[in-house]
C-alpha cells in the first residue's frame, strides 16, 4: 500500500536541508528491490533497474511548517471521503506521496528508473543541479496537487532581495510588541489568486494605520509559502486606553496577540513600514484578466516571503513566478528601479512551456481508463521536471518527454495542507496504467 509506505517517510523528519536520514532509507529500500542506487553530493537518489522506458520522478523534501516538530497524521472522515492532515503542522503530502508511489513500483516493476531529488522546496536545487544522463525518455514527475490536471508546463521563478540599513532613532517609553499567529498560509504559487491574508502585510498595514513606527519585524517560514505569522515591536505615539481602543476594527483581530515592553529601541524612519506596507503581493497578470479566486488564471505574481528587520539591518525576500520567462524579467527590471533599497536578484528558473508529445498522449489516455476526467494545463509553480528535461538537452543534447501527474492535496506548505486519501489510490492506479502502456511500446 502506497499509504503505508508514506506513513514511513512521515516518521523520518525530511524538511528541506534535514533530510539525510529519509536518504538513507530510500536508498536502502530501493537496494532491496535491487536497484542499482547511487546519490550525488546535493542528495539526489539516481536508482535504476533493468532497461527502462520510463523514470518516475519525485522530490523527498518538504516544506515543514507548524509547532509540531513531528508529522502526526490525523484521519478525518466525512460525507466527501477520507482526508489526512498532521497535527500542527504541514503534512508532506507534497510531494511525500510521490515518492512513495515511486518506491511502490519500485517493488513491482522489473524496469524502471527512478529519481527522488533533493531541497527542491528551497529553490528547486536537487533538479538544478543534477547533472546523471537519463537512460528513459519519458520522464513521469509525481509533484501535481490535482489528480484532474496533467501538467505539461511550469512557471519560472526568481527570488529577489532587497537589503537596507535605515536610520534609527533612540526613542525611550512604552512599546507594543505585536503578534499575528496562525493565519491560513499556503502554497505561494498554486494558491496565490485565492486571496489568502499575507501576515507580514496585514502586520504592517496595522501598524501604519495606526502611526506606528518599528524597532523590530520578522515574519514568513519559507520562501515559497504565503507568510501564516509575523511579530513587531513598535512605537505609537496615541496613546491607546485598551485592547479593543487600539485593534478597532482590524479583521484579524482574533489572529493578534499584543503585550507591552518598556524601553529604549532604534526606531526607523517609516521607510521601512511604507516598504512593507505598501509591497504588492499577489497576482500581478493573468491569462483571462481575473486576479483573484478560483478561476483565476495566473501569468506573473509576486509574493512577500521572508522578512527581518533587527539591530539596524533590514532584508525581505520575495518570490517572483511567470510563465512567461519575458514578463519575469520585467517585473525584476521594476524592483531594481527602487533607489532606496539596495535590490539583488537571484538566478532565473525558466518556465517550462508546453509540448505536446506523444508521451502526454499515453497518459491522458490513462486517466481515461481508470474513467478520471483531467486536463492538460500549465501550472504556477515550480516542477523539477521542466528543469530536469532542459538540463538533459543542454548537457547530452536529448530531448526527455516530461509530464506530471498526483493526487489531490489542499493547501500544501501549511498547517492546512490535507491530502485526500482515495485521490492517492487513484493516482497510483493511473501510473499503473502508464507502466503498462509505455513498456508496452516496441
């Protein structure tokens, strides 16, 4: 049963940069299964075994967020079927179920090869980097949170910094220190059209429109996932007389913890709180003019990561998606015309744009026949796969027919995130049917 085997890497912690331990085992179980397995130096697992006509690709990584620092599975049953979480904290279902597909046929299969990358959740950095020759053409990445979408093109990304060491100012009295905890979060690609509140926005707006001014911010836990919470300290001029005086009508009041400190800070001169407050995170184009809800079909976004502002120093990370790799750099050339910021971009990751092949072909046909109704789309977020196809072309000059399929999960890279459990079996159903077509070809 693939959720077995998935219950085995969720008791192996695996967040982004702490994943030698599930390393490990996967490649134990896959020499069990007598694969030839080897791994490079950026934690790539490369397995091979007999002649394959195919490679099922997935990342081990995963985006860990929540106060849990364990993965406690939670089941939850209703009317629409049953649905896996983890208690506070993200699940891994992105893209642990994947990989356990992966291993699956790992122990069925007579040929297959198989490629589990590494912290691609931190910048798609296993795939970049991985530089093995592919033996299959057909490259099957197991990275899509929709079981009705066969995704045959990615939006590129960047991550942008912009840097500053303001002027402070010693101010002496009573300071707020504030908050904002647990909000929704989520996926800053898929789900950046759904409108999600921003905590490290929504913390600055607060403190603007209330005149405040800052000493201290953080905010955001990974460069990918739409910031849950966010913490300040900051000076206010108003007095305010109580707890509802000052959080009047703010809609995440709930949200908002507020204690008061006593002394003497460097305060900034408000460049800082506009920056913050007035950065536009969100959808920037889409493809049918709709900015925000489900139907919103995105071409470029924005999203504010990562922020800190402590002794003196300010830096905040954003994270720029299109799939157009031209309006990318546009929005890029934008933040460098800031002359108050000292502004670094990153290195591009390049859209994967859609091909058709015959290879999308088969697999479109499988969902059919395990009576799946999904579409051929692009998707705005980040596949290693797209990456992997264009590092083959360039380094051995071969084209490597790519396209990625998986169940559906909800609100990855969050303490929201679920995974619907049937949609699991289902998919791993589909990539049956795909084994079987494709070593079914002469």
């Amino acid at each position: 049963m693939i959720l077995d085997i998935f219950r085995e890497i969720c008791a192996r912690p695996h967040e982004s940069f702490k994943t030698d331990e599930l390393r490990i085992w996967l490649e134990n179980e896959l020499k069990k299964c007598d694969f030839m397995v080897k791994s490079d130096e950026f934690g790539n697992i490369y397995a091979i075994k007999g002649e394959p006509k195919i490679c099922l690709q997935a990342h081990y990584d995963m985006v860990k967020v929540g106060s849990n620092e364990r993965i406690e599975i939670l089941t939850t049953k209703n009317e629409k079927g049953e649905f896996w979480s983890a208690k506070d904290s993200s699940l891994g279902a992105d893209n642990g179920v994947g990989v356990a597909i992966a291993l699956y046929y790992a122990r069925t299969q007579n040929a297959l090869e198989i490629l589990l990358t590494n912290n691609e959740e931190v910048g798609l950095l296993g795939a970049t980097n991985f530089a093995g020759y592919l033996i299959s053409p057909r490259l099957l990445n197991l990275d899509t949170e929709d079981e009705h979408e066969i995704i045959n093109g990615c939006a590129g990304d960047v991550k942008v910094k912009f840097e500053k060491e303001p002027t402070l100012t010693k101010v002496s009295g009573k300071f707020k220190a504030l908050s904002l905890k647990g909000l929704r979060g989520g996926h800053s690609g898929i789900e950046i059209a759904k409108n999600i509140p921003n905590a490290i926005s929504e913390l600055a707006k607060f403190v603007k429109a209330r005149k405040g001014r800052l000493a201290f911010f953080k905010g955001g836990e990974r460069i990918n996932s739409i910031p849950a919470n966010a913490e300040c300290l900051a000076f206010f001029e108003k007095p305010f007389v109580n707890f509802s005086d000052f959080v009047g009508d703010f809609a995440l009041a709930e949200k908002l913890e507020v204690s008061e400190v006593v002394g003497e800070f460097g305060v900034e001169n408000g460049e800082i709180l506009r920056f913050l407050s007035g950065f536009k995170s969100g959808v920037y184009e889409s493809e049918n003019g709709e900015t925000v809800g489900e139907n919103a079909d995105v071409r470029t976004s924005v999203n504010l990561s990562l922020v800190e502002f402590s002794h003196g120093k300010f830096c905040a990370e954003v994270f720029a998606r299109s799939c157009d790799n031209a309006a990318l750099k546009r929005v890029c050339n934008e933040f460098c015309k800031n002359e108050k910021f000292y502004v670094h971009v990153g290195e591009f990751s390049p859209a994967w744009k859609p091909v058709k092949s015959e290879f999308c072909d088969i697999v479109a046909e499988a969902f059919k026949k395990n009576r799946i109704f999904a579409k051929v789309k692009h998707i705005h977020a980040g596949l290693e796969c797209g990456v992997l196809s264009a590092n083959q072309k360039r380094l051995f000059g071969r084209d490597v027919s790519a396209v990625s399929v998986g169940p559906n999960i909800t609100s990855p890279h969050s303490t929201s995130e679920r995974l619907d459990v049937e949609s699991a079996r289902r998919i791993c159903a589909v990539v049956k049917t795909i084994l079987d077509s494709v070593n079914s070809l002469a």
